[in-house]
C-alpha cells in the first residue's frame, strides 16, 4: 500500500480541483470547523495547512459543490 504526506496529497489534489474549477485557497479556519483545518466560503474551499488533519476531506467538501450549480456555491 503507497502512503503519502499530507504534503504529497495537497500537491496532488490543489492541481486537480483547479484543473475542474473547484475554487481552493489557504486561509483562516475556524477552531470549531466541521471537518479540521476546512471550510467553505462564498463557494470557495478555504484550508489552513497547520489545522489540516486529512488533507482528502478537501475532495470531499470538493464533491459537495461539484454538484451545486455555480450560480448557488456562494
């Protein structure tokens, strides 16, 4: 079984959800967030590295607004 980083999995998955036009940034999230380290804002997924614990929940929160239409993602 391959293991990554967190690291190695960002670099894989950043390039992705912009290549499908998943809006991601790194910013300031909530001690109290949902998921760690991940939040959604105005339809953007926002990510704080430190906070980070798996970095495939941005995939996840990704799927959500996939299948939102844009014109209701913020």
């Amino acid at each position: 079984m391959n293991e990554f980083s967190n690291s190695e999995l960002l670099n894989r998955i950043l390039p992705f959800l912009a290549q499908i036009k998943i809006t991601v940034r790194e910013g300031s999230v909530p001690a109290d967030s949902f998921l760690p380290g991940v939040c959604l804002q105005r339809g953007e997924i926002v990510f704080n590295r430190a906070q980070l614990k798996w970095p495939c929940d941005l995939l996840h929160e990704a799927g959500h607004l996939a299948v939102t239409p844009s014109a209701q993602r913020p």
